[in-house]
C-alpha cells in the first residue's frame, strides 16, 4: 500500500524530501534536501523515491565526514546545479535587439563558473575543479548508484543473487577509493588491476572471482543502459589457469590388481559387478560393452567360451 513517507505534493507532483542532520545545516544552509520524482502518481512516486533517498542519506554521510566545511557546501552546492545542469534545456534562443543566441544550460553554466571562481580563491584549485566537474556532470558519482541498480533488479533475483551483488559491488567500490570515485575513474585497466589483486591475494575461489567479475558487469551494464557509463570494463578478462592437460590413464599394479579382484561382494558391489570387472580385464572389452551383452552373445565352443562383443553406435 502506498505511503508518503519522505514524499510532499507540490503543484501536483511528487518531491523527496530529507531533513539536513542539525549539526549540517550551519555548514550546508539548508534545512532539508528536496528533489523532484517527475511523476504526479503516488504509487510511482513509492516506487522511485528509495534509490533518491539512499542517494541523499549517502550524500548526507558523506558531508558529515569532511572537515572541511568548505569542501563538503562545494560538493553539497556541485549537487543542486548538477540537476540544475541536466534538467536545462540547451535549446538556443535569439537574444532581442542582438544577433547573439544563449541557452537556458547557458544561464546555468555561467553560474556554475562564476562559483567556481570563488572557490578556486576560498579552497584552492583541487576542490573547485571537482565543483566543475562534478556541477557540469563532467564526471559521474558512483555514490548512491549501487542502490539504485539493485533497487530497480530486485524484484527478478533471489535473495542469494541480491546479496551477492551487493557484496562484489561493495567490495570493488571499496578498493577503488570507496564511495567518492566517479563511474569515469573506472576504467579497463583499473578493473585488470583489481581482478589481479583478487587473483593473487584475495584468498578467493576462481569461481567465486568469476562471479564477483559478473556481478561487477551487470552493474555496468545497467550504468551503460542508464547513460552513466561509456563501456563495461569487466567485460572480456581472461581469469587464468586456462583448460587442464588431460590426465593419462595408468596401469594397475599387481598389489592393486590382487586388491581388486580379492574383493568380496556387498549389497552395493555385487557378484555381477565383480564378474564384470574380471571380465573386462580378461577381454579388454569396456564395461559398457560387457553390459550390453545377451545370452545369445555367449557361445560355447570347443576351445570353451567364448562372448561375442557387438558394436553398439550408441556406445562409441
């Protein structure tokens, strides 16, 4: 049943809303993040509205660990004029009493630069050119897009399958820097070098490493399939150790050919099943040959006895 919890109506449309922990508000000056769902259906906005809130609750966290109180209104501020980037139309309009033309992304580009140079003189050129990049959606956050993908897959896997999603997907993120990395930082040779390092050092099963590398594949496939990536670095890796020799057959020894004939039947080996086998090594005959034996295959001669082993197509 639909609920409102963390969603308001507003001209008919439903928002996410999240208080701002108190001690964040002085340093992000704000009270609440609000972001739009698009949608004026309940039941819609019910199904959207999780993957934004673990979003914001990411974001949230992730401010409340930066020191730097400049650095975390930078990242907060890079955010809000992120969505402001991508939901502006870059449809050209004339400018009256000019020939100039300007975009409704232009007026919001103008902004975003001018705040970088203000950041640039406040915290110096590593934190505005991480404004710059993450506000003009240069590069793309992984934060909070592991829970969206699993949230929208769910309902298709088994609990099993989900967790461990969840867990090779964890696992990557946190050797690669953990939740500030961006999806462009991802690249072929990065994930090489970590199917090296689980290869070598991990402790991990090949094929529980296969299926880390497929959990991994899935996720970006869902990023390519969503515009957030380019290409599927975990596509393609070659695992190693490659196909076995096959193992040549050895000969028995006279000590294990006396053990295996002086065996004694039991209701699981029986009489038939030893005779079989003293069969098999008298003739050379496979087992199955021998199984598919008939009376009428069994003659008496006057040098004895003699089978007569038929070929069988389906045998061969």
């Amino acid at each position: 049943m639909s609920n409102t919890q963390y969603l308001q109506l507003r001209d008919r449309a439903w928002y996410v809303v999240v208080e701002v922990p108190r001690d964040l508000r002085t340093v992000l000056k704000k009270r609440r993040f609000v972001r739009s769902l698009q949608t004026q259906s309940l039941d819609e906005a019910n199904r959207k509205k999780h993957a934004v809130v673990t979003q914001i609750k990411r974001l949230i966290e992730a401010l409340s660990k930066t020191p730097d109180q400049i650095e975390a209104r930078a990242l907060a501020k890079a955010m809000d004029r992120r969505r402001e980037y991508l939901a502006a139309s870059s449809q050209e309009i004339r400018l009256p009493d000019t020939a100039d033309t300007i975009s409704e992304r232009d007026f919001v580009i103008d902004d975003i630069r001018s705040e970088w140079e203000q950041l640039r003189k406040k915290a110096g050129d590593e934190i505005a050119n991480r404004f710059i990049k993450l506000a003009t959606a240069a590069v793309t956050p992984l934060e909070g897009l592991p829970e969206q993908w699993l949230a929208e897959i769910k309902l298709g896997i088994a609990g099993q399958t989900l967790s461990q999603h969840t867990s090779a997907v964890g696992r990557f993120i946190e050797w690669a820097g953990g939740e500030n990395i961006c999806v462009e930082e991802v690249t072929r040779l990065k994930a090489g070098a970590y199917l090296g390092e689980l290869l070598t050092s991990s402790g991990l099963e090949p094929k529980t490493i296969k299926r880390h590398f497929s959990s991994l594949s899935g996720f970006w496939k869902w990023l390519k399939s969503r515009g957030y990536a380019q290409e599927n670095p975990f596509e393609g890796h070659k695992f190693g150790g490659g196909k076995k020799a096959p193992q040549r057959r050895k000969g028995l020894v006279d000590a294990e050919l006396k053990k295996l004939l002086s065996g004694i039947s039991t209701e699981r080996y029986n009489e038939t099943l030893h005779d079989v086998v003293r069969l098999a090594l008298a003739t050379g005959a496979r087992l199955d040959e021998l199984c598919e034996l008939k009376l009428t295959d069994v003659e008496h001669r006057e040098d004895g006895w003699w089978i007569i082993v038929r070929e069988f197509p389906q045998s061969r």
